[in-house]
C-alpha cells in the first residue's frame, strides 16, 4: 500500500493554570493529533521549563513522525508577554514559570524550529474572528468571562499590543472603592469582583447548597447574583465606551453557564453604555465555546508569524 503524504503545518500548545492542551493544525485548517493533560503533573515543582517543553515536542514528533511535519510550535500561556514576543513577563497561574522568563530563542534551539509565544486570549480572538466569519477590516474587542477576565482587542488589522506588549488588560483595571487583592499582586483589579473565582466566593458564601453550575440556573433573580451580572454589563460597557468597536465579542466559561441571563447582561451593558453612541451601535456577538480553541489559535498565529515576519 502507498504512504499518505504527511501533513505539514503547526504544533500548537494551550497551556492553562489546570490543564494544557496540545494539537497539530495542518495547512489544510485542520486539528489532528489533540490531547489534554494537566498542568500540574508536567509543569512541577523543581522541573527546567525547557526540557519540559522540548520532551513534550520530542515525544509527540516522534510519536506522530509517520503522519506529520511539523514546521513550527506555537505556545499560548496566561500571561503577559512582552513586545518582541520573546519574554514571558509574568504567569500568575503558574508558580513553576519565573517573571522576566526569556523563552523563544532557548527553546529555538532546542528543538530547531520557530517557537512562537503569545497571550491566551489574543489566540482566542484570532480564531474566534475567523470562526465567526468576522474579516480582519474589522475592530473587535473580546471579553473573556473565565476564571479571570481575558481581554484582547483587534484593530487595525492586528491585535493591539500596546507600548510594552501588554495592553487590554481590562480585568486588572483598578475600580473605585475595591481593597480586593488581586493575583497579579496589585489590590483592587476588577477581576476581584468580577470573574469566576468572585462568583464562586459569592455561592460558598451565599449559596453553600446550591452548586457552582446550579447558580443562575437557580438564583439568578436573588440581588446578589442580579449585582453580579450588572457588573459584568459594566465590563462591557466600559470597553464599549473606551473602543467604540465594531464587535464586542464575549468568551468564557461564565456567559455559557446553564441559566446564564444574557438577555439581561445585554440590557444591562446597553443601560451603562454611553448615550447615543456608542449605545445605539453596540453590536454584541458570542464566542463558539470548545476546548480545543486555544489550540487551534496558536496554530493559526503561528501560521500568521510563519507567513509574515513583521507580524507579532
Ligand atoms: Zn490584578
């Protein structure tokens, strides 16, 4: 019988604070070869970052060298990453990464290939762009209701990156009256108020009986929760109000909660947002929530920065 041709095309990894996924994105647009670990049992106390990464690479080439050719990998992390796309500054997530961790040109040379690192939710918004149908003319600011709130923002073709590489960083916006401690060491971040760890605090709480999921389903009338969803309209419309953009584009576990209110959240955004405009135009689309999204965004920026040296 006559061999396939292999496939070549990107390795993408997904690395979250529990869990990091890994899968092969071919020139055809296609993932293949997918698995999810957890983080915890890789990336452990004690271990070289480094030879972390290259024996996960080693291990999943040598395994899939009959099917695949793989021309370059691309890591999504959560965490800040500076300009030139070569340093991660700052993981909070994940004790085991240092702060100022120059990664790429180490790992290059490890494995021999482009590495390519970038921000969790700017993967996100690449993918979920294409995966709505919404061209690169447009200007979209995502919101990325999760553990954290993740904010990435397209304009002018590219995601904004900012002076340092690290701007929309809108759950660590300071808000007025909050002595909340935030885990990027600062006090009074808005993800302290609103996010899936302020939620969670908020049913221990107030609804030690009811579960996590059962929350909206149950009580989403009862004030505290109605307040919870208020503040995260006000979320919206802040970034509304800063961007004018043509989408607002929510992500996250939180809005996909069973019973989650989004009608609600939609009312209560167009409450805060500013009069007439940018009120009148806001036009609020979904993210198509799936695992496997963070992989298929690092692979489809590492195809971007494979086609295009100037792209970041
Ligand atoms: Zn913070």
């Amino acid at each position: 019988m006559q061999r396939m041709p292999k496939r070549s095309g990107i390795l993408g990894m997904d690395i979250g604070g529990t869990r990091f996924r890994i899968g092969f994105v071919g020139q055809d647009g296609i993932l293949s070869h997918y698995r999810e670990e957890r983080t915890q049992e890789y990336f452990k106390e004690g271990e070289d970052i480094f030879s972390v990464f290259a024996e996960l690479f080693q291990t999943y080439k040598r395994e899939f060298s009959e099917e695949i050719e793989i021309l370059a990998l691309s890591v999504g992390l959560p965490s800040t990453i500076d300009r030139s796309r070569k340093v991660i500054l700052q993981t909070p997530n994940i004790p085991l990464f240092p702060d100022n961790f120059a990664f790429t040109d180490q790992m290059q040379e490890k494995i021999g290939l482009p590495v390519f690192i970038n921000r969790d939710v700017n993967n996100l918004l690449l993918y979920d762009m294409e995966q709505l149908g919404i061209s690169e003319e447009s200007s979209v600011s995502a919101i990325y209701f999760g553990t954290g709130v993740g904010n990435a923002v397209f304009l002018n073709g590219r995601i904004l990156l900012g002076k340092n590489g690290v701007a929309s960083e809108l759950g660590h916006l300071p808000v007025l009256l909050n002595e909340k401690k935030c885990s990027c060491g600062n006090v009074g971040c808005l993800e302290t108020i609103v996010s899936g760890i302020a939620l969670q605090a908020l049913q221990k709480e107030k609804f030690p009986n009811i579960r996590i999921d059962d929350i909206f389903v149950e009580e989403k009338d009862d004030p505290e929760v109605d307040l919870f969803v208020r503040n995260m309209a006000k979320v919206i419309a802040t970034e509304e109000n800063l961007f004018d953009p043509d989408y607002i584009l929510l992500g996250g576990g939180l809005p996909m909660m069973s019973g989650f209110p989004k009608e609600r959240l939609e009312k209560y955004a167009h409450e805060f947002t500013r009069k007439p405009y940018p009120e009148q135009n806001m036009e609020i689309v979904y993210a198509k929530m799936d695992q496997k999204n963070g992989v298929l965004g690092a692979c489809l920026y590492g195809k971007k920065r494979l086609e295009d040296s100037s792209y970041l």
